[in-house]
C-alpha cells in the first residue's frame, strides 16, 4: 500500500525587509497509520565559496557564548536536551562570499537541529527536527506542522543588519502585544535574597512598601508561596501543588499580597512552574495520569500531550490569575526533559512525546492570553535556557540569565539580540544573592561601592525589562535615592527607546570572563521621532579612550548630544551625522566600572 502522507512546503516573506519564515505542513491522506518521514523545515542550498559560521553555545549562568569559525567540513548543531538553548542556542549565522550575511532561528521550544553540509558544488544548510529526534506516526486525515524556521538575509556583512531586520518582525508579527507599558513594568523579585524559606507575607510586604516609594511599578511573589503549610518545605520537591497556599509563610493567603501591592499601586506578579512536578507533590498521588514517563520511570514534569493535563494547566492557571488578581506570571521550567515522555496512554506516540508537549504548551498559554489579555506571561527556563521565538510567540517576554552581575548583563544583551527585540529581554540589575556564586558579590551596604559601579549595575539591566533583586528595606539612603532617579530615567526616557528602537551593538560582544573587548556600547535608533540613545559601559580592564562610532545617521543633518545627568552633570555637545558615523564619539574620562548614556537628537538649524 502507498503511503498517503502529503508533504506541502509553506513560506511567508514579511515585508519589513529580506526575512523569511518556513516550515512543512504534512497531512495523512491514506486510508491507514503512517510514519512521517525527515522533517527539515528548510532546506538552502547555497553556492560555493568560503564561508564563516557564527552561533552560540550555553548552559545555566553561561548563556550566549560565541563560536566563531570557518567551514570547512560539516558541522552539525543539535539540541537533545528538551529545552531549546540549553547546551547551544537555536540561532546560527552564516558570513559568506562578498560579505553576505545569514541569520538564522529555529522557532521551537525542544529538540532540534541544524546542518552545514559542505559538498563538491556549495554548501547545504538544514534546519528542523532530525529523525533520531521524531518520530511520529500520524493517523488517516490527521496532520501536524514542523516547527517554523526564521531567516534574515542582508548584503552588508554586518550581523546588525539582520538582527534589526528579525527585531521589526518579532515585534510586528510573532511576539504578542500585551499593553506596552505592563509588559515593561520596572520590577522587584524577591529570589535571590529571599530564596524559598526565608520569604514570608512580612518580608514580601516590607519590600513592597521601599518599591512602591522608589517608583517600581510591579512586584513578584517567587518560588515558596506553595504547597503545605510548612516552613521548611522546599519548593522544588512539591511543585505542582499550586492548589495549596504554604500558610507557615502566608498566612493571610496570597491574595491579601496582591491586594496590599495594588493598593500600593503596583502591579502583582506570581511565579508558577506548571509544567514540573516534584517528588513530594499530592498531584503525582492524585493524578498519575499526569506525569511524564521515560522508560516507565518519573521524568520530573506533567505531559501536555495529554490533553487531561492541557485542561488541568488551563485551571489552574486561570484560577491563579483570577482569584490573586495576578498582573504577572513568571512561567519557569527548571529542568531537561532529554527526549521526552514515551508513554502511549497520554494521546501520543512513545517517539513523539515531547514534541506533542510543547505543542499542548503553547495552546494552553494561547489560551490563557485569549482569556487574560491584559496579564503578561514571562518565559524563563533555569534563567535562559529556553530562549527561543517558539516559546516568545506565546508569551510576553523572556528572562536572559540567572544571574546578573554586570559583565555577565552585557554579554548575554547582546547575544539575545542578535535574534529578539530589546522589549522581549528581561534581566535585573546586579542582584544581592543569598545563595553562593563567586561572581554575584554585590552588597548595597558595602563602603567601597561607589555611585559609578552603581550607575553601570542599573544602566546595564535598563537595556531591556528593567528589574531588581535585593532588600530593599537595607538599602542605605543615597542607594533609594540613585535607584528612584534611575527609574525615572528608564520610565521617561529610556522605555519609548526599548519597546520601539531598532538596536546596534557598536561593539564586539563583551564577555563574562574578561578575555577580549572591554567596551560595550549599543545604539537605539527610534525612527518614529528621529532620535537615538547611546548607552555605552567601560569595564574593568578597558583601555582608557575609545571612540563609539554611531550607524544609521543622516551624513547632513546636525545632532544635538545630551548626557543623563545621573553622573554626567548634562553635558551637552552638537555633530554632524557624517562625524558620529566616521569618527564616533570620544570617551576618554569614564573610570573602570563608569558608563554614560547619551540622548541625541535632530537639531533644526533653520528655527
């Protein structure tokens, strides 16, 4: 008997410029079960010529790590772990002849891979989910989509040119709009200072009442609001219980919290892993059904392949919402579902279990938007090891890393967008950590911590969502009175520039471990008022002087340079577009550990 699967390739160009999105839709047309076959969802193949490969590998605190090489034999990217950038990021760039530039992303959440296949007449790029990763079987008149495949082409060698071309199209027709001022709403967390045990309602209400003096616009409830009334519990072994309120911490229940944070006017976040499930959870007892099973053993999370869990995760999610009157939830996923569930007793296949999860994920967070709006839906992973545009047409915005600390904001900024809009990237400002991490040694309280250091921990996180993790009620006063004139930056003038700017990275990316540039500048060129933002950070190591040269000016037109106050005393300067774009703007008086930010301008020479 033939095989009745149809195979139909689907495209779609978007007019902001050269960016094109595949994927294959394949159907079932026989009258008996059928095996898909491979599944790339693009396929190129590309002429002969030397070529240069660009892509990122990661793991948890080690986002966005650049590879750089020439190809000169395959090369073959794959992702086994089940969450999309843990391990390598699903994003490649391709530098070919004459300069010609490729970006590429693959828009899904799991596995996937991508292959560089140079041979006698060019060079073969695919990019999909290999067999070793899938295997489905569908039925007769059942179908299935592959996960999407986005690519920006540009003829100038220059990686900003496709990244520019990817951000315009994210923000007009992948990510969701959720109120633009909600979705960049500056934040306070409680987690790094007040990890799990030691959050309760007063400590949460103290922070709420420095926030709200400080101008913060939301504040989130994270891990350890849940399950049994014990203080000793660990979050991370009842997860999945988000029917219990730990009332040891809480007992005024959680939304006594958020009406106490909107009275204060602020928004109310509420973190919710509702795709694990912990050894410890009443909900593994109750609802075996659930779990996702590898081998017959526990994965650690419930399958949204079965569509019982899918109604269950809706529930739970929208009596969430409704009944603490969320603002806010901080999805998070912290762990690797590898190849999946097998089970056959869930709707899917034992090869197609963790393929047929995110497909259930994302209808569920489909629908939670549909019936919550106006709420946003943070995506985050162990930090960010499920970044990818398959998660990001489903939520909000994306959290960048765990932690946070300086060097480490900026490294990872500028990876993310290389793919993301800058309103899609949400990170904190150097957080207090109460856990050990070597690098993460800020403390508000210490002498030697100068308005400077402090300026580039904030301005560092202001790039994208701006939010905090540290007490508030320690800080000492001159640190409120930094963090409130910070905010008012970010919110007056900074915000317009995030949500809507086109964004160049004027540097090579700035690394964590302090091996190449110690300068990072990135340029915001917001075409709908003709104006710009240059941030720009000098870290340790740096050499004294470095000019930052500017893109996309008019050569003729005169520019006025207003530097932020906060530091800079408002200096105030004017050039020519043609003298930004050919001979920068000279820095040669910002310490170690000192940035700057500049706000410039069309001047009318004519009023």
């Amino acid at each position: 008997m033939k095989s009745g699967i149809k195979i139909e390739p689907c495209q779609r160009i978007y007019e902001e410029g050269a960016v094109v999105e595949s994927w294959l839709h394949i159907r079932n047309d026989g009258e008996a079960s059928a095996a898909v076959p491979r599944t790339d969802s693009l396929v190129l193949e590309l002429p002969q010529g030397d070529y240069e490969l660009l892509y990122y590998t990661s793991s948890w605190g080690n986002e966005f790590q650049p590879i750089r090489h020439k190809l000169t034999e395959e090369v073959h990217l794959c992702n086994q772990t089940g969450r999309s950038s843990q391990g390598v990021h699903p994003w490649f760039t391709l530098i070919g002849p004459d300069a010609r530039i490729m970006t590429g992303t693959i828009m899904w959440s799991g596995n996937w891979a991508i292959h560089f296949e140079p041979h006698a007449n060019g060079l073969c790029v695919r990019a999909g989910i290999d067999e070793s990763l899938l295997q489905k079987t569908l039925m007769p008149g059942e179908a299935m989509e592959t996960p999407h495949v986005a690519v920006a082409y540009a003829a100038s060698g220059d990686l900003n040119d496709t990244s520019v071309l990817l951000a315009r199209v994210g923000r007009a027709h992948w990510i969701p709009a959720c109120g633009a001022t909600d979705s960049l709403a500056v934040e306070w967390n409680h987690w790094w200072v007040y990890e799990d045990k030691i959050i309760d309602e007063t400590v949460f209400r103290q922070n709420v009442d420095i926030a709200s003096e400080l101008g913060f616009e939301l504040c989130t409830l994270d891990a350890g609001w849940f399950g049994p009334s014990d203080a000793e519990v660990s979050w991370f072994d009842v997860r999945g219980d988000w029917d219990l309120v730990n009332e040891a911490r809480f007992p005024s229940g959680i939304r006594a919290l958020s009406d106490y944070t909107h009275a204060k006017g602020m928004k109310f976040g509420l973190w919710c892993e509702i795709e694990a499930l912990g050894q410890k959870a009443h909900l593994a007892i109750e609802q075996p059904d659930f779990s996702a099973l590898r081998d017959g053993n526990p994965i650690g999370y419930v399958c949204f392949g079965n569509p019982a869990v899918q109604e269950w995760a809706f529930h739970v999610l929208d009596r969430l919402i409704t009944d603490y009157r969320c603002d806010w939830v901080k999805l998070d996923f912290n762990l690797d579902p590898m190849a999946g569930c097998n089970r056959v007793d869930h709707g899917h296949g034992a090869g197609d279990g963790l393929y047929e999860h995110y497909v259930g994920y994302y209808i569920v967070l489909d629908k939670i938007r549909a019936k919550h709006p106006d709420v946003v839906l943070e995506n985050c992973a162990s930090g960010g090891l499920r970044i990818d545009l398959g998660m990001l047409r489903h939520t909000h915005t994306t959290f960048l890393s765990d932690p946070d600390w300086p060097d480490h904001n900026l490294q990872v900024f500028w990876g993310a967008t290389t793919m993301l809009p800058a309103h899609a990237c949400l990170h904190w400002a150097n957080s207090e950590w109460y856990g050990e991490n070597p690098n993460q040694v800020f403390h508000p309280d210490d002498p030697n911590v100068t308005d400077y250091e402090l300026d580039l921990y904030v301005r560092s996180a202001m790039l994208g969502g701006l939010g905090f993790s540290q007490r508030l009620p320690d800080l000492p006063q001159w640190i409120r009175e930094r963090y409130k004139a910070h905010v008012v930056t970010y919110q007056q003038l900074v915000r317009p520039f995030v949500r809507e700017a086109d964004v160049y990275r004027l540097t090579d990316q700035p690394r964590r471990d302090g091996v190449g540039t110690r300068w990072a500048a990135f340029q915001y060129d917001l075409r709908t008022v003709q104006a710009h933002l240059l941030f720009v950070f000098r870290l340790t190591g740096a050499e004294q002087t470095r000019r930052i040269k500017m893109k996309n000016l008019k050569p003729e037109i005169m520019y006025g340079l207003s530097w932020d106050a906060i530091g800079c005393a408002g200096r105030e300067a004017r050039c020519s577009g043609e003298q930004l774009m050919r001979d920068g703007v000279l820095f040669d008086e910002l310490r170690e550990m000192e940035s700057a930010l500049l706000h410039i301008t069309e001047i009318d020479c004519h009023a």
